[in-house]
C-alpha cells in the first residue's frame, strides 16, 4: 500500500474514535517510517511502504483503534510551539493549558526578573514553556508524581532551560513547608474533574491518562482551596496567583481567591469562549 492508500482506508477506521483521524494516521505513518517528519508524508504521498513498514503501521494502528491515545503511542505533544516527550503516566499537554502560559507570560512583560513556582510538573509543560519564553525567569516545579519529574527534566533538557528550572518532589507546598521562600508568581493547572465525572470521560482520558491528575475531589475544586489557602504563605507582595480551571469551575475558583484575600482578580477566555483562566493578585 501507499501512504495515499493507508491514510484514506485507516482515516475512516478511525472515525469513531478520533476527532483528528487523518493526522493521527499521518502521525502514526511518521513513527512507522522511522520518525519522519509531516513534510516528508507529504512530499512522498505515492510512496509504497515496505512489508516491514507496513508491519509497523499496523502494530501502531491497532494500539490506536483500543483507544490508547495518540501522544502515548508516538511518545511526543506539541505545546506552545515546543516539543514534549510523554508517556503514560503524566498528563498530555493540551490546547486549553496555552492561554494560561500566555497569559503569564504576557503579565511578565514588564518585570525585570521573575521568581514561579509552578504545582504538577506533569509533562514539564507549563514550567518548560514559561522557562522557554520569559528569558530572565527562575522556575521551580512540584509534583508528587516520579515519573512526571522524570519526564518534565527530560523535557526542560531537550528544549534547553533546564539550568532555569529546579524539579522537586512535592505533595503541594510541603517540600518547603515552614520555610522563608516567596515567589513572584504561582501558576497551577490541578486536577478539576469532579469525582462522579470521571467515568462520563472518553476512554482515551479514563482508561489511559493517571487519574490523580484528573480528580478534583467531589466538586472538582479541592486543589484550588488547598493551592489558594496554603499560597498565601509562598507569594510575593503583588505576587500573582494564576489558574486553569474546568469549563463551568471560573466564578467558584474566583471566590475561593477573593475569600482568601486575592484582590484584581479577573478571567481569560480559551478559544472556544470559555472561562479557562483565573488570575488573582496578593496584595
């Protein structure tokens, strides 16, 4: 078969499980040839395949078809324009996470050097990419989670800040509980998912993604009382507090900020209009 051939009969094939079919056989076809790249499917669209490449296809393919996600089976994510190695067991950096870096960011445009601690390392995603795009920044990661520290140090070597980022085990703040340590910014994406929800989710999340990254507690809100509650002692004065929330989570995390003496505090919006991102500012 062609490359042609395999992208149209496999892309229907995957229909019902994928919303991007086409690219994902386009992925797979990438690993299965040797890790090319997209161009290089392009630029030889008539290609037949070897019966060995074809073998490894197929071997990709039918891990695709049980539901195991696409980023878990190439072992690599785009996010913010950098390239994330994952696997199972972190998280797979998502879309709706850039407007969280974006927006902090944009809020450390005008300072002249920046202290963040950012709480669930996962994939290394958010800390790596502030590290990346905020030049005078000095990053630190918590998570409770080796293998997510594994993968985020992985991840700040191959997009050259590691020497910006320090990657500790943490269960929240208490790796540096009872110490005099403050940072300018705390940044978080914690898991939101209510506990009843987990099960609605589709397969690929539930079946395959680490489920302490996913649930939130019973309301999906326990993380942000306890970051919220607990930050107060590690912020800066007009240090900023800076949250992904779940799509309908934005007003009731904005409460929990103001009742614990956050003040400005305002929302941005993700690309499909809703509420992704809290912001709150200690004064």
């Amino acid at each position: 078969m062609t490359i042609r051939d395999i992208i149209i009969k496999y892309s229907d094939e995957l229909k019902e499980i994928s919303d991007t079919p086409r690219l994902d056989i386009e992925l797979l076809l990438q690993k299965a040839l040797g890790d090319v790249d997209r161009l290089y499917i392009h630029m030889n669209i008539n290609k037949k395949l070897t019966t060995e490449e074809e073998e490894s296809f197929l071997v990709l393919m039918k891990d695709r078809l049980e539901g195991r996600p696409i980023a878990y089976i190439v072992g690599n994510r785009e996010f913010m324009g950098l390239d994330f190695f994952v696997k199972e067991g972190v998280l797979i950096p998502r879309p709706d996470t850039e407007p969280l870096v974006e927006e902090v960011i944009e809020l450390c445009k005008e300072k002249e050097e920046v202290n963040i601690l950012d709480i669930g390392t996962g994939s290394g995603a958010i800390t790596v990419s502030l590290a990346k795009y905020i030049e005078k920044s000095r990053l630190t990661s918590f998570d409770i989670s080796d293998i997510a520290l594994e993968v985020g140090k992985k991840n700040a070597i191959s997009n050259e800040v590691n020497q910006k980022i320090d990657f500790i085990k943490s269960d929240l703040f208490t790796a540096i509980r009872g110490k005099n340590i403050k940072f300018d910014i705390i940044v978080s994406n914690p898991p939101y998912i209510p506990k009843a929800d987990i099960d609605t989710l589709h397969m690929q999340v539930k079946d395959y993604e680490p489920y302490t990254a996913l649930e939130g507690g019973e309301d999906g809100l326990d993380f942000y009382r306890d970051i919220t509650e607990q930050s107060k002692d590690y912020i800066s004065k007009n240090g900023i507090l800076a949250y992904e929330v779940g799509h309908d989570q934005a007003q009731d995390v904005a409460e929990i900020m103001k009742n614990n003496g956050y003040t400005k505090i305002y929302t941005k919006k993700d690309i499909q209009g809703i509420d992704r991102v809290v912001i709150g500012f200690k004064l």
